[in-house]
C-alpha cells in the first residue's frame, strides 16, 4: 500500500476523494502530538481512531471490522448507525519502527461469515508495501491484492491516472514557458528547520550558482532551473528567481507555484475533484514533474547536503 493509492480511493456517497484536507486547528504545532485533530461538528458521527507511539496494528483492526461490517451497522438501531465513515490520526516519529512493519495484517472479522469465508484466503491479506522488503519475502510468492498504483499505471511511473495527467500537464506548462534548447535543472532549496544549518540566503545562493554555472554559456544550451522551496516569503522566491538576470542563457521559474496553479486550474473546471487541490497532491504532481523534467539537481537543504558549488561542466551533458 502507498501513500498515492489513496488518491483513488473515493467516498461512494458523492465520489469526493477520501484524502481530507481540513486546515490543522489554530493550536496545532506538531505531527507527533497525540491530541485530536478533528474534533468538530463536521465529523461527530465518524468512527474516530488516534494512534500514537507506534502501535498501529490494534487500530487498524478496529478500523478493518468497521469497514467490513459497516452496512449492518447501519441496518442497526445504535449510535454507530449514524456513522459515514472513519478517520486514523497516526501519530508518531518514525512509522517505519511501527508494529505495522513487524506483522502480517489482522484477518477479517469473523463475525461477517460470508466475507470471512470470501476474502479470508491469502490472496486477498494483502502486504503492507514494505513489509516484503523488511522481511525479505520472494517476489514470487507474495500473495495480497491489487492496489491502484497497479491498476493505473502511468508510463510505468506507479501513480494513479489522474496523478500521471496532472503531471503532463505541469509538465507541458513548463515548457510553454521556457526557452527553446534548454536543459532543466532542479534547484531545491530547503528552508524551514534547517534554515540555521544550511545557508540558503539570497547572497550564499548567488555564489552558489555563479560557481555550479560556471562556463556553461559557452556549451550553446538554455537552462531553466525550476525552483522548488518551502519558503513562503514571496520577497526571497522572486529574489532568488531574480538572479538568473545575471546570465543570459539561465532562466528560474518558480515550480511550486506552477504546480499549484495547474492543480487547482483543473480542480475548479471539474477535470480532477476539487476535493484533490491540496498540498499532498499538488506534492505528488511536483514530484512526477521534476523526476521526468529535470536533468540535473541543484541542492542546498540540509547540513549533510549543502554544497558551496555543483560544477555543471562536469556533467556529461555540458562537458
């Protein structure tokens, strides 16, 4: 199972996506906190789950007989009825030191005879994606279903088909906007916690690309960089997109917003559910953009990963 499998999966009732995108309330300051995040009037009658310090496995099982046994719950005459679906808050450091990474998922609830008969055989227990990995399980002799990622793969990318469509599209509006004979690099610049580690400053990053670009204008080629950040400020963005005005081969353009404007362009025609413009997707579509667009990275995000200069001529493709 992975994460974009969920991007196909939809609520039947109305077809919205199950991925929700409600803004964290004003006291929110940590993923790793296991106070509820969804304690409001718009989800009092779902079946409510918060996980934390790694034990998943238990309320997964919950959540497993809920889903399997929830038209009779609604036949019935309790408070469970009512309810429209569920939400799992995890809340932990390292989900991949989880027991969900140490066990083979719950069976099927019994009490549903028929579906226990049905679907308890191993072809329909399915892997967790990494467990094969974490427990060396031959390929040959995985048994599980089918996910999305499968049923909708997109040139082999592993992303479901609408994700694969936005990303062509991104892609395509890129280069409407780019230069003829150009090579794109990925400048990725890290802000945030590691702002104090890493110096990401407007003059570091000047330095930084006049030495990595250094003699690429004699190589007869266009590069646009495509910027990608978690800075906010809109004033350092357009400054750091500002400094391609030293070159006359060297253009940045900001794809982050590119990336957010085509999603949400899409969202608002009715080609995607609007119930997708959000920062998972929209990140998702970035990614597919960048591992198919770009040629190159240029990377200064973290202390281990802050180089003084990436010297391009000694890439092949300028070389």
């Amino acid at each position: 199972v992975r994460w974009s499998d969920l991007y196909n999966l939809t609520f039947i009732q109305d077809s919205s996506p199950v991925m929700n995108d409600d803004p964290f309330p004003p006291d929110f300051t940590s993923w790793y906190e296991p106070s509820s995040m969804y304690d409001n009037e718009k989800y009092a009658n779902w079946l409510h789950v918060v996980s934390t310090n790694g034990e998943l496995v238990e309320d997964y099982a919950k959540l497993q007989k809920f889903s399997f046994l929830e038209q009779d719950q609604q036949s019935g005459d309790d408070k469970a009825a009512a309810r429209k679906g569920f939400i799992w808050e995890i809340h932990t450091h390292a989900l991949f030191s989880s027991d969900f990474y140490k066990n083979k998922l719950p069976k099927i609830p019994s009490e549903s005879s028929m579906l226990a008969t049905k679907f308890n055989k191993p072809r329909y227990r399915p892997y967790l994606f990494a467990y094969s990995n974490f427990h060396k399980v031959n390929e040959a002799k995985r048994k599980g279903c089918v996910y999305t990622d499968s049923d909708t793969d997109v040139d082999n990318s592993a992303v479901p088909s609408h994700m694969g469509m936005m990303g062509k599209r991104l892609i395509h509006r890129i280069q409407r906007q780019s230069r003829e004979n150009t090579v794109y690099g990925y400048l990725h610049l890290r802000r945030g916690d590691t702002i104090d580690t890493c110096d990401t400053s407007v003059g570091e990053i000047r330095n930084f690309l006049s030495c990595s670009l250094a003699g690429t204008e004699k190589v007869g080629k266009n590069i646009t960089l495509l910027l990608g950040s978690d800075e906010e400020d809109e004033n350092y963005r357009w400054d750091v997109m500002d400094l391609a005005k030293d070159y006359n081969h060297v253009q940045i353009l900001d794809a982050d917003k590119i990336a957010l404007s085509v999603v949400k362009q899409a969202a608002s025609t009715g080609i995607i559910d609007e119930g997708l413009a959000n920062n998972f997707y929209v990140y998702r579509v970035h990614s597919i953009m960048k591992n198919k667009l770009s040629s190159f990275e240029l990377v200064k995000r973290k202390a281990s990963r802050c180089p003084v200069c990436v010297p391009l001529m000694k890439w092949e493709m300028f070389g």
